[in-house]
C-alpha cells in the first residue's frame, strides 16, 4: 500500500547537494523535477547559472530517469523509497555514461549485433539489452576483484589545490573539472582512482563499475584500456 514518504538526497553538477525529507512516495518524478527548477538548485557551466535543462539518474545501479519519459510515474513505481540518492547531470550529457556501459555489454554479443543495429536500437531496447547481458554471470568473485584493483590502481584524496586545477582544465578534459561516470564536479575530499591508463574517477563511481561487471575483464569506461595486465588477470 501506499502512505510511505522518502528522504531525497540530490548530487548537484556543482557538487553540493539538495536535500528534501517527507515527499510523499506517491508523489510523481515531475514534483522532484519541478522542486529542483522552483528552487534554482541546479546550476551548470563556468557562471553557475540556474538551469532547467538536467536530468535525474541513480548510480548504483546506472538508470537516467528522463524527465519526458518517467515524469509521470511515482517515486514509489519507480523504486524510490526510504533513503533515495539521486545525481542530477546536464541533458546534453545523456546517453554518455550508458552508452560506454552498452557498447562494451555489445561487445559481448559481437555476432549478434553490428554497429548499425546497436545504433538503430531504442531507449527501451537499450535498457533490455543492458538488462539481458548483465544477467549473464562469468566474470571472477568480487573479492578477487577488490584485491586485483585495490594492487593495479592508486587512489588519493582531492585537495582544495587539485579542484582548483581540475576546474581549469575544463569539464571533459583529461583530469578534467567532473567524474566522468557521475558527471559531478569534483570538490575538496573526494577520494579519486586513478588507473594505468591515466584516467581517474570518484573511487565509489569507478569501483561499482569495475566490481559489479559481470565480464571477465575490467576496463576504462572512457579509452577501454585493461585496468590489469594480463599476468594480473584472474583465469577465466
């Protein structure tokens, strides 16, 4: 039944975050959206000017609610309840972080699918594709997983100086201003992992999508570079 009421904790691009406690779980995803714009909490770009133009995404796991698509359903058919983490991105970066996820499941499937009918496919057939290859379990434990990453990466925590640095570089640049996986800016304290090919991430970002891969191998999710060597790599 209903009556519920969920706690909203939103991850804005600048790095803040929105919190909001008693919605109502019956409430629809356009109230959160709504709530966000009538506040003027999220703000993109080098003058950090309020913006309209966003979508909302959970990250564990990776699902963009679209506004247009999943407004009108209710946080709770949504999966919503209870303690609810959301990330709010640019639109323009839609698509981005699944679609590095998606072509490396495709990989998987190189036989059953080309680059013409990966393109043509569509939202809902995307999500199906995720879905169906994600359930096909045959990668190594995630303990081993943990302890490959853990000796094949370096991790540090980001300083007010490596922000400042970061921001200069601009937001999709190498070491650049935001998280590729989040696409949240980076601010002081964030721990970040860095891996051989130089790319680095939120450690909670690149971790879930290293460990909960089901592939027998880890890679970037932005060059595809293995992130263990092949001495390192658990035997398939």
């Amino acid at each position: 039944g209903g009556g519920g009421f969920c706690h909203l904790r939103v991850r804005l691009p600048d790095g803040t975050r929105w919190e909001r406690a008693g919605v109502d779980e019956e409430a629809s995803l356009e109230t959160v959206y709504e709530l966000l714009v009538a506040e003027r909490a999220v703000r993109i770009g080098d003058h950090r000017e309020p913006t309209a133009d966003f979508s909302l995404m959970t990250t564990a796991p990776h699902r963009e609610l679209y506004r247009e698509i999943f407004g009108a359903k209710s946080m709770r058919e949504l999966g919503l309840r209870g303690q609810v983490a959301l990330t709010a991105f640019p639109s323009a970066a839609r698509g981005v972080v699944r679609g590095a996820h998606l072509e490396r499941a495709a990989a998987g499937l190189s036989d059953a699918i080309d680059d013409d009918g990966f393109d043509a496919l569509s939202y809902e057939q995307l999500l199906e594709l995720e879905s169906r290859v994600g359930s096909v379990k045959t990668g190594p434990a995630r303990e081993e997983k943990v302890d490959l990453l853990e000796a094949a990466t370096s991790t540090t925590t980001m300083t007010q100086a490596d922000v400042g640095a970061r921001r200069e570089r601009g937001a999709y640049e190498c070491h650049g201003s935001r998280c590729s996986i989040c696409c949240c800016e980076w601010v002081e304290g964030d721990q970040a992992r860095t891996l051989k090919c130089g790319h680095d991430f939120h450690s909670a970002c690149v971790d879930k999508w290293l460990l909960d891969s089901e592939r027998k191998s880890m890679s970037c999710p932005i060059c595809k570079a293995a992130v263990l060597s092949s001495e390192e790599a658990p035997p398939p």
